[in-house]
C-alpha cells in the first residue's frame, strides 16, 4: 500500500510528472552506456597487450546491454504514464486530473499498474491503468 500512500500524499499530476521523470532518466542513462561503449571501443586499438583489450571490448559489449536494459525500462516506463495519462479524464464530465484516489494496484515488482479513481467534480468512478 505504499504506492497508494505516495499518490495519496503527491497527487495524479506530481506523481504522473515523476513518473515521466524517472522514464527520461532511464534514457539518459541509455544515453550514457552508449557513450562509454563508444569509447571504450575507440580505446581498445590504443592497449598493446591482448588482455588490455579483451577487457575494453567486454566492457564495452556490457555497456551497449546496460544501455539496452536501460532503454528498455524507458520504453515501459513511458508506456505505463501514457496509458495512465490518456485514461485520467473523467468519461463524465471530461475533467483531467481531478480526482480521488480510491485504490491501488501493484505488479510483483511494486510499479502501479491500476488505479481507482473518482472525479471531484461530478463523482464518477473508473479504473486508470490495465
């Protein structure tokens, strides 16, 4: 129940814009493995000895799976505010972001996959999420 407790305390809107932040960093960090696979690779022709350069090469192929794991969680985290961010508008009355959090519901990993809401405007109550 924490995630219910934290969208409780920040809101639809803060807790939405986190959740777009945390997806961008993910991609930045995808960003950043890129980089240092780059060169890593560039560095490998400079070593003389063969187990200088088998290290950098290896370096470098985790570095490009860090930076695949990284757009991969960037991809889903995206994904998940867009799903939540299309269904936040009341079916009612066509208010967004107006509501109240009923209830909430995690995967094993603790990430918010649904949410009850009601509309602070009209009342109306629908499910965000799945």
């Amino acid at each position: 129940m924490d995630a219910l407790h934290t969208l409780r305390r920040l809101g639809f809107r803060r807790w939405y814009e986190r959740l777009l932040i945390e997806a961008h960093a993910w991609l930045v960090t995808c960003f950043l493995a890129l980089v240092l696979a780059v060169a890593l690779f560039e560095s490998h022709d400079q070593t003389g000895m063969l187990t200088a350069r088998i290290a950098l090469i290896s370096s470098a192929l985790f570095s490009v799976l860090g930076a695949w794991a990284a757009y991969r969680r960037y991809f889903l985290t995206l994904q998940r505010a867009e799903i939540f961010g299309e269904k936040a508008v009341c079916p009612q009355c066509g208010t967004y972001a107006k509501l109240d959090i009923e209830s909430v519901r995690e995967n094993n990993a603790g990430e918010v996959i649904r949410v009850d809401v009601c509309c602070r405007k009209c009342r109306c109550q629908w499910q965000m999420g799945e």
